[in-house]
C-alpha cells in the first residue's frame, strides 16, 4: 500500500515538477521529501493536541474572552516553534499584534441555572438543561410566560409567496419554528433572519427546533434531534431572547392540539405554510450577561520560492474557537473545531519539517469567531496580510475528528477534479466524497471575495455537534490522520500550482 502510495506521489509530484520547471535532481529530492512528510503525520499527535485544547486550560475557547486568548497564544507558541514566520504588515497597523490579527467583539454568556417550562395540559414539566433545551448563547435576560404560535419555518416572504406569519397576530406570542427551509423555498434563509423577522412582528421570544424530515445534507452529517448551542448574531439593537429545544419537545408542544409534528413538517414541505396557535404556554427565565472583548487570529507564513509584489499566497485556515461556558455547562468543542486546529498545526508542521519550498507563500491561519458569524474570517478578508486579487486558493478544515472515516470536501471556483486527485495521491482514492458549495463555515467570506476554496469535514454522523459532549473521547486519531494526509496533499498541489 505505501509503495503504491509512493508511486502515485512521484509520478504526481513530477507532473507538478514539469510544468513548474524543477530539474529532475530537484524532483528527486522533492519526491523523497513529501513520502517522509506523509509518513510522519500522526494521529496519535493530533489526538494530543486535541485534547489540550479541549481541556480547562481554555474553558471552552469563547471568542473575545480569556481563554480565547490563551488558546491563540498556544497556537502562536507552536507555529513559532515550527519555524514559521510572524506576519508583518505596516498596512495593518495596530490590528496586527505579533502573530494576531485581532478586532472587537461581544462575550456573551448564560449565567447558571436559567429555565424553560412548557405548560402542555397533563404533560406540564420543566424542561431539562441540555436534553431538552438550550438557551440562544447571545440572548438577553428574560422572565417570560406567553402563548407558544408554530410558525412553520419561520420565513416571512409575501413576494415569493410563501409568508408564514400572514394572518397571524403574534404580539406578545412565542413563536416556535423549525431548523432550516423547505426545499422549495429557492433562497437561503438563516437562524438570524427568522429571528429578525419575529421580532419585527412583535413576539416576545423564539423557540426553534429540528423536525423529524431531515433534509439531504442535515441526514449526511448526521443531525439529530437534541438540541446546539447557537448565536443567532441578531442584526438589531434588541435581540429577542429564545431557546433551541429537542424534537421532542416540539412534538409535544404541537400533540396538545392534536398535531403530528412530521404530519404537519410533510405539508409544509410538500404544500406550503401551514401555521396556527398550539394551546401551550411556555415559560423562559434566565439571566444573561454580555461583555465587550477583543477577537485574536493567528498567522503563521511558510515563505514560498515566488517574492516580490506580485508574488502569490495560498491560505489554509481552521478555527478555534467554541462556545466556552453557558448556562453551567462546559462546551469543550473537541471536533469543533479543536479537530481542525489540531490538523492545521500538524499539516504546518509536516511542510515546515520537510525542508522544501513551495512555490507561493503558505499562510495559516487559525480564526476566532466561527460561531458567532464568521467574524473571524471576515476581519482577515477585510484586512488581508495579502491582497485578495493574490491569494490563489483557500482550504477550510473543520469537525474532522469524528464520523465513518470518509471525508466531504466541498469546492468552489476549482475543478472538482482537483480535490478527487490529492483524495489518489494521498492514498484516500475511496474515501473521497466531493459537492460544490457548503452554505457555512470560514471558507464563505473567500468565496464571497472570488477566492477559490476548498472545505474538507469528516464524513458521517457528529452525533454531539454543539452540544457538551463534544469531548476528546469522541475523536478518532485514525480519522484526523486522514485528514491531515488529504490536506497536506491539495495543499501541496495548489500552492504549486502554475
């Protein structure tokens, strides 16, 4: 199998080597440098690497807090160790401190002890923390009771002709809808803008759950029915406060009128809007605080052999952070995304050690700020270390711990040929599942700027994706090995690349 492997790698990195102009005694050593940086790749070391940064040293890693920061410096401390090169950018100015690119930001979190009772006839109880519900982590303050309305999927779009909220009066309503969009509704639609549209139409607060339909992709990555952690990141002065409750809960809540919950999902799907008031009361108390705090990036360089003004840049990214400590919980975020750090030191690690350039400078970047709208990616593409119109591709590594032991990887702006070919070189031929766009993730703002990007995930179910149980003893070295493989190929591939 690895003979096979090397095979396949020479004959590639000659490839690469012909149209790049590398001598034959050039590629030679290339070719015998690359095997032994594919050999060397751990899981093992990841899988340490993992489980620091899952640990109490960083509590969780909440954008714009404490442990963010300690999380950034120990990145920092590594890179550094690699021998990659600090970030200097007089154009940057004071955002770039050291080796972080940093921006402000909003801490938001539960305090301990917040409740949810849902009063459903016989069925009344409080809900439990955790299995039955979470609190939105950037909701404010409530002590609410109120009429509980289904709403659908909460899209309010009268000119597509699909408005859920048309004839109904939901001031001082909660209103509960469901994760997602119906497949016929043509346009992309966020947590955020069903909260915005629930508060413009006067609701005291939101529930939101998954249905029991799930859609292709939602079923792919195995999405289940316990309830995440999230940020709507309202766009207004007044967030509305609300919950993510289980499936099960939501069942409930519509079964005290009467109404299936899948029956009800089926027409919306199928036929259209189909909204009423359930007869539940539900009640949402808890306290929360939100403080302002500073985001941190961190970049590292591997110099490629191209200088000078017009010389190219290839970026490969994860980011760090996670929801740290709500409601009394802990979020160790151990396959998200401490998975994707840990694959982007190692992949920085093996290029580092093997000695050989690459044509175009290599530029890591660990983001702060995923789970609170991209922020952190959106800071480095409004503040680029290298112009946009340079930077050649972007490859995203994120939940790459768990799952069946293939990998997704979506493209954009690439052939797709391209990432089945490094799946061939690294070995993974058969593990390889490639799609087009992915609608979340770091990679959105490059592709937004019209930079080409790749996002590579560990396929199958991630059963604890947003929830406490994201923890190391869920991760799978096996499984970061293979991505960290795949990587450092396509990563090889593009910055080479005439």
């Amino acid at each position: 199998m690895w003979r096979l492997l090397k095979i396949a790698l020479l004959c590639w990195l000659m490839a690469i080597a012909a149209m790049t102009g590398t001598t034959s005694a050039e590629r030679a050593v290339e070719h015998d440098a690359f095997a032994k940086v594919l050999a060397g790749i751990s899981g093992n070391r990841m899988l340490e690497d993992v489980a620091r940064l899952s640990g109490p040293d960083f509590n969780g890693r909440q954008t714009g807090t404490a442990d963010d920061l300690r999380s950034g410096l120990f990145v920092a401390d590594c890179f550094r160790s690699l021998g990659l090169a600090m970030p200097r950018s007089e154009a940057l100015g004071s955002i770039l401190q050291g080796w972080m690119l940093t921006g402000p930001v909003t801490a938001g979190r539960i305090d301990a002890q917040p409740s949810l009772h849902v009063f459903a006839g016989p069925d009344s109880s409080a809900a439990r923390l955790g299995a039955d519900y979470l609190p939105i982590l950037d909701s404010p303050s409530v002590n609410v009771t109120a009429p509980v309305v289904f709403v659908g999927y909460g899209i309010a779009d009268p000119a597509r002709g699909f408005d859920e909220y048309a004839g109904l009066d939901v001031r001082n309503r909660i209103v509960l809808f469901l994760r997602g969009k119906p497949e016929r509704y043509p346009v992309p639609v966020t947590q955020t803008d069903k909260e915005r549209v629930a508060r413009e139409k006067g609701a005291v607060a939101f529930l939101t759950a998954t249905g029991p339909v799930l859609s292709a992709y939602e079923a792919r990555r195995g999405i289940s029915g316990a309830p995440s952690a999230l940020y709507t990141q309202p766009d207004g002065d007044r967030p509305l406060p609300g919950a993510w409750i289980s499936t099960e809960i939501a069942k409930r809540i519509l079964a005290a009128e009467e109404h299936s919950l899948l029956e009800v999902q089926e027409q919306l799907n199928r036929a259209g809007p189909r909204s009423f008031s359930t007869g539940v009361l539900a009640r949402l108390a808890w306290e929360s605080t939100q403080e302002p705090g500073t985001l941190y990036n961190v970049l590292g360089i591997l110099p490629g052999r191209e200088s000078g003004n017009g010389a190219e840049t290839f970026v490969i990214g994860a980011h760090r952070d996670h929801f740290g400590r709500q409601a009394g919980l802990l979020f160790p975020g151990a396959d998200d995304n401490a998975s994707g750090t840990a694959v982007l030191l190692e992949v920085a690690r093996a290029l580092a050690a093997s000695g050989v350039k690459p044509k175009r400078t290599i530029l890591f970047i660990s983001f702060s700020g995923e789970e609170q709208g991209l922020l952190g990616s959106r800071l480095y593409v409004s503040h680029p270390l290298v112009p946009l119109a340079r930077t050649t591709a972007m490859i995203n590594v994120d939940h790459a711990g768990i799952g069946n032991g293939k990998l997704t990887v979506g493209v954009t702006g690439l052939s797709k040929e391209t990432a089945i070919e490094a799946g061939r070189h690294a070995g993974l031929a058969d593990l390889i599942e490639v799609f087009g766009f992915f609608p979340g993730g770091d990679h959105v703002p490059f592709k937004e700027a019209g930079v080409p990007t790749i996002t590579i995930v560990s396929a199958g179910a991630h059963p604890h994706f947003h929830q406490p149980a994201d923890t190391v003893e869920t991760v799978k070295p096996e499984i970061l090995e293979g991505v960290a493989r795949y990587v450092t190929v396509v990563s090889w591939q593009l910055a080479n690349a005439p």
